[in-house]
C-alpha cells in the first residue's frame, strides 16, 4: 500500500510543480505591451503627452525611427507646449476611453496666411534632457504624467512617423508558488513513503537459508571459485567472508537527491508576484515638508539642467573671447557682462597688451536657486566654484536669465562671492520667488538699492543711505576709496598750477534688478552701478592729454582733448537684503565685478 501512495505523491507531485511552472512560463503571456503612435499630418514636431506615457504603469521606453537624425527631448508639459505654441504639431493625448489619439494642434494666436515657426530643437535651454540618434532612437524612460516628450528630426523635416512606446507587463500568478513548494514538497513525502516501501517488504521476508548443494568428489580449485561467486550472487553468506550489500542498495541512497533538487530549482524561480498578497498593499504615511501649499509653482530649472546650462555658457562666452565676437557674445550674454566684454574686445583689438575679462566657471556649481515660476522671463541664481593655479577656490556669483520660452538663457550679472556665507536659501528643487523691483516686503527696494548704494560710494559715511549699509566689512567701498585717492593724487602731479581737475561720481546703472527671495524672508538683489570719472581743464589753454592711458586713447580714436574726458566703469553687485522687521537690518554686499565700460569725450 505504501507503494501506492508513493506513486500517487509522485504523480500529484508532478502535476503541482508542473502547473506552478507553467505559470510563470507558457501561460504568463507577454511581458511587454507596446502602442503605436500614428501621426496627423506632416508637422515637423509630435508631443507625447504624459498621460500617454503612464498609461500603463512602469518606465516607458521610446522608439522613433526616420531617415537622418532622430531627436527627442522630454521636460514639463506646459513649457514643451509653450514652446510649440508658434507653430504646429502632432499632439497624442487619451481620449475619454483612454485610448491613444493624435491630432493636429496649430499655432496659438496665428494670424492669417502666417506660417508655422520652424527651428531645430537641439540644444534648447528648456529641456530637462535630450537624446540624438541617426535614423532609430530607443531611449528608457521614467516620466510623471506632468512631463511630456518631443520628438522631432531637424524641425523642418516631418516628425519621425514610426513612433512607438513599450510598458512593461507586470503579471503576477499567485498560485504558482504554492503549487511548486507544495509539489516539492510532496515529492518529498513520495520518496519517503516509497523507502518505506522497500524497507517494509525486506523485513517481511526476513532471513532465508538454503542448502548448499552437494559438491561433486573430483572439484577443481576454480570451480570452488565459481561456486563462490554464484551463492555471493543469491545473498548466500559464506563462512570465512562478512557478508557484503547489495549494489542496488548503494544505489537507491542517492534516489531523494535529484528529487530534492528539482524543488530547490523550481523554488529558487519564484518571486514575490508568485505568491498571494494577503495583507494588501501597503499604505504610504504622509510626512511633512517645506511646501503645505497646493500653488506652488515649479522651479525654473533642475541642479542637472543648471550644469548643462553653464556649460553652453562658459563654452560660447571662451569661444567669443578668443574671437573677439561681440555677436556671439551676445547669444549668452545681456545687460552688464555684454557691455563690458563688447569693451574688451575693442581694447584687445587695439592694445596687444590688454587682457581678456576673467573666464566664467564652466563647472562646480554648489548653489543652485531657480526662480519658481511657470512664465517668462525666468531668473536662476548660481554660485560654482573653481579652482585657480594656486590652488586658491575662487567662488562666482551669477544670475542667469531667460527671456521667452525660444531663448537661451544669458548671463545678466556676475561677479566674484566675497562674503563668508551666503544667506540660507531654499533648495533647488523648490525653488524661490522673485522679489518685484517696487516690493516693500524688504528694508529697501530692489530698484532703490543701486541708487542708495552708489550715493554711498559718493558720500561715505555723510550718505543718507549709509546707516542702511553695513560699510564695515565691505571690500568694495573700500577699494573704491583708494583707488580714487590714488588716481587724484597722479592726476594733480601732471595738472600743475590748478590746470585740471578731475571728479568722481557714481549713479545707477541702466540695467533692471534681479532679485530672488531668502528662506528668511530676505532677498538677494543684483544690481548695477556706473561709476565715471571725469578729467576736465580748468583754463581755455589747457588740454587733457591721454599720454598714460592707451585704453581712453584707443576708445576714443583722440590723444588730447580740451574738453576732457568722462571714463566709465561698470560695477555688478550682490546684496543681501533683509526683510521688514529682520533683527540684522543692515544690508550687506555679497560680491561683486568691476570693468571699464567706456571712455568718452567731454562735449562743449
């Protein structure tokens, strides 16, 4: 009977682990689902929505195939549409039965007979990433449905029409843990029923002895030998020898081991989806963050996208340095840092001597504060550091700026970090707000601080500002003051006989202020100041000669003047400036950058 359990655990053993295994194999079904994206039209861009892309749930891979080169680029949604917003484009959205659909979208506000705007999309400022391939692009991706991705040729050619997107399939079969380990399992108890067996029938035998036949009178020694091995061969147990085990019962000891095998393999294949879920899905606990408001909007720019960003700019702005090409200056930078680069460029050209402007750091950004704001224009503030020859780390402060949502962004201020510590700011996936011009939120407003400050650099301490500037332990004013005491003092050794006379002054730049808020309600405010100074002669027989000053001699094209000469710097400055009602009240310089802007003659 024993017998015929063990068959019969052998069988339903097999049927077990066969069916578990079957599970995970023949009838798992496929383990990738794939959607082919038509297009509507021959637009040259197609946006994949990211309700498409999470359609299904895990990472999303991309494939898009078309003669040339194939481009794809991924980044929120409203800002991909705000940059499509001027011509037109294949949109693949779900429709109410979330099925995939594509129309064609056309450009926003167009007026009639206009044509759709084309430009290549490679290279854009807006892209958290971007991908080329010639002719196929397959490309991994994890997006949230509040991301979409662009895919598109050169942006005049028609948008790549083999367009895909693959999910992976999560199918779980729960029963097919249970029916491998208890197959094993089973087997297990098979074996030792069927060991039972075979040890049960061998007891009920029990020992039998037979005669040994009579041995014929004339025996040679070899047929003793024979007839030895003949009885060894029945179990008969000779006399002189210990009896010896059956080779088949050496054998049957190893039968469980393949046995147990199979089942550590088979039990080996199984996950956590092959089993069944009892306790249901766990339930994430919220915790508490920065942000409790649902109006938030996002940052500007990713810490990632920031070092991209920097390094376009550092790589164009050396380029133009080298070439003395203020238009290609111009792509990466506006305001202060054009104009005074646009100057040294026209110093070089004439003095061999002349030096180019400090090189921006294409690299080693340690702060990184976006504006968060979904419009334009957008404003981030960095800080990265770079190492000199000396092995001193020089750190750069710069705000950067983008106009609309074509643009890339430029440089608008930039200066070196002079201060011990910079204010604590919020982190760069949050973001900060930026502080209006006119705001009365902080102890002074931006479009006020340039003002005060350069009636400071004028008046020292007899400045009515001057209470609101903490002038102790600022490099600036300081060095400003030498530099005029010395400049006055060479200029009345040439100008014997009170025959000259040289001023300074100092107002407010053209340039707008930039300024993003503080985790302590305070703001950082960039802003820039003019400084001249101005030579002129005191008597009708007197001239201004430029005798020791090549760089007034090669702006103005003249060697003397009898009208004088105005020479212009241009200082970019970092503030840090409290809010209403903070305890340390005093606004305090963070940095700064200096450069001749100009030199000109004295009119009549």
């Amino acid at each position: 009977m024993r017998f015929v359990w063990a068959v019969a655990a052998f069988v339903l053993a097999a049927v077990m682990i066969a069916s578990g295994v079957a599970q995970r194999t023949l009838f798992q079904g496929p383990k990738i689902e794939t959607t082919a994206i038509e297009s509507a039209g021959s637009a040259s861009y197609t946006l994949i929505d990211g309700a498409v892309l999470n359609r299904l749930p895990g990472a999303q891979t991309l494939r898009a195939a078309a003669d040339g080169t194939v481009f794809a680029a991924y980044g929120r949604t409203a800002d991909l549409k705000a940059w499509l917003s001027d011509t037109e484009y294949n949109a693949v959205t779900l429709d109410k039965d979330s099925q995939v659909q594509t129309e064609l979208v056309g450009p926003a506000d167009a007026a009639e007979g206009d044509d759709p705007q084309h430009r290549d999309p490679a290279g854009a400022d807006l892209w958290l990433d971007e991908f080329q391939q010639d002719d196929i692009l397959i490309e991994p991706l994890q997006l949230p449905d509040t991301m979409s991705v662009l895919v598109a040729t050169n942006g005049t050619d028609p948008a790549p029409a083999d367009l895909s997107v693959t999910w992976p399939v999560h199918r779980s079969t729960p029963w097919a843990g249970p029916l491998i380990v208890g197959g094993s399992i089973l087997m297990l108890v098979g074996v030792f029923l069927y060991i039972l067996g075979i040890r049960r029938m061998r007891r009920s035998r029990g020992p039998r002895r037979k005669a040994l036949p009579p041995l014929p009178d004339a025996q040679t020694e070899d047929q003793t030998a024979d007839l030895s091995v003949e009885q060894a061969d029945k179990g008969v147990i000779s006399a002189g020898e210990p009896a010896k085990a059956p080779a088949r019962r050496r054998r049957r000891a190893f039968v469980a081991i393949p046995v147990v095998l199979v089942g550590t393999l088979a039990f080996s294949g199984c996950t956590a989806d092959a089993w069944p879920q009892f306790g249901g899905s766990p339930t994430p606990t919220p915790t508490e963050t920065v942000v409790d408001t649902g109006d938030t909007q996002p940052p500007a720019v990713t810490t990632s996208q920031a070092d991209r960003i920097l390094a376009r700019i550092s790589k164009t702005v050396a380029q133009a340095d080298e070439k003395k090409d203020a238009k290609l200056a111009a792509t990466r930078l506006a305001g202060a840092p054009l104009a005074e680069r646009k100057t040294n460029y026209t110093l070089r050209k004439e003095i061999s001597k002349e030096a180019a402007l400090s090189a921006l750091p294409a690299s080693g950004l340690k702060v990184v504060l976006p504006q968060a704001y979904e419009g334009w224009p957008r404003t981030v503030l960095m800080v990265a550091d770079e190492k000199k020859d000396d092995d001193t780390v020089e750190s750069t402060l710069m705000m950067i700026s983008q106009a609309d949502p074509w643009s890339p962004y430029k440089l608008t201020y930039t200066g070196r970090l002079e201060a011990s510590s910079l204010p604590d700011v919020a982190p760069a996936y949050l973001g900060a707000t930026a502080v209006q011009p006119d705001s009365s939120f902080l102890v002074m407003p931006p479009a006020d601080i340039a003002a005060a400050y350069a009636d400071v650099i004028d008046k020292g301490d007899k400045s009515a500002s001057a209470a609101q500037f903490d002038t102790d332990e600022d490099p600036f004013l300081k060095g400003v003051a030498t530099k005029r005491k010395e400049q006055l003092a060479e200029f009345n050794k040439t100008a014997k006989k009170k025959t000259g006379s040289l001023k300074f002054a100092a107002a407010a730049g053209s340039e707008p202020p930039l300024a993003l808020a503080t985790l302590e309600s305070g703001a950082i405010v960039a802003v820039s100041v003019h400084e001249t100074e101005t030579a002129k002669p005191t008597n009708d027989d007197a001239v201004i000669k430029l005798d020791n000053n090549p760089r007034a001699e090669a702006l103005t094209g003249v060697k003397e003047s009898q009208t004088g000469f105005t020479t212009t710097y241009s200082d970019q400055l970092f503030f840090y400036v409290p809010g209403v009602g903070s305890t340390d009240a005093q606004i305090r310089l963070l940095g700064y950058s200096s450069n001749i802007l100009g030199v000109k003659v004295v009119s009549k």
